[in-house]
C-alpha cells in the first residue's frame, strides 16, 4: 500500500532515490560523471561495475525480507542441489533484471542518465501492486503460497 500512496503522491512531482540524503547526491553525481568521462574504456566499466555493486548493497539493505524469506521456502521444500541452484539463480535473475538492463544500456550508449521519474513513478506502482496481490493471496488462498517444487 506504501508503494501504491507514494506513486500517486508523486504523479506531478519531481522523484528520484530517496535512499541517498541531498548532500550526498551530488558526490555521486560528480563521481558518475568522472568515471563515464573517463578516456580509457576498461577504467570505465571498471568504475560501472562498482558503481552497480554499491548499488546493490544499499538495495539488498532495503529488501533484506525478501531473500530471507525466499531461501527459507526453498530450504523447506527438500530441494537436491541442482534444484536449489537453479530457484536461487532464478530469483537472483529477476532481482536483478533492472540492474542488468541499466547496466546493458549504460555500456551500449556508454553513459549514464539519471533515475527518471517515470521509471521511479512505476516501480513504485508495480511493486505496491505486486505487494498487495500476494497480501490478498495469503488472506484469501494461502495455500497458492505454498511453494511446493518437487
């Protein structure tokens, strides 16, 4: 619900990361900028690479439930290796697919633009949406919850 309220609070406003304070915003903007500048294109990826793993610490910081949740589920369901590999793999996949797609792009047109408030806008929506689906289903079908694999 926190997702859908924000999304609609922020239709005609101007969004971008709320996890970073004002301050620190610009640094990282410089920091971007020096490193997309740079001449040499190893130096570059180099610096992207970095830059899409700060990224992800502060992301996982704010979504730490989920994983815990979900290796949980594949650690009940008696899953043989193979199996728990590929679940896991698959859900570290689409946690990432964002990431992979900005990076892709980054690397293709080898810079880098800002968050955009369209992009920020519809995360906000899709995940309050997707949040409030699986509210619905543990209330009203849990047992469609009961991940069972084998």
């Amino acid at each position: 619900m926190v997702n859908i309220y924000k999304y609609i609070k922020e239709t005609n406003q101007e969004v971008g990361c709320d996890v970073t304070k004002e301050k620190h915003k610009g640094k990282i903007i410089k920091w971007i900028k020096k490193i997309t500048n740079e001449k040499k294109f190893i130096i570059a990826v180099l610096g992207i690479m970095v830059l899409a793993i700060l990224v992800n610490i502060l992301e996982l910081l704010c979504s730490l439930g989920l994983p815990v949740v979900f290796t949980q589920v594949l650690a009940l369901n008696d899953l043989n290796a193979v199996q728990y590999g590929f679940y896991l793999g698959l859900y570290i996949l689409f946690f990432l697919l964002d990431d992979i797609l900005i990076f892709a792009i980054a690397m293709k047109t080898l810079t880098i633009k800002g968050i955009s408030n369209k992009y920020t806008k519809y995360s906000h929506l899709i995940g309050g949406i997707i949040m409030l689906a699986i509210g619905l289903l543990m209330v009203l079908k849990p047992e469609w919850l009961m991940f069972n694999f084998n």
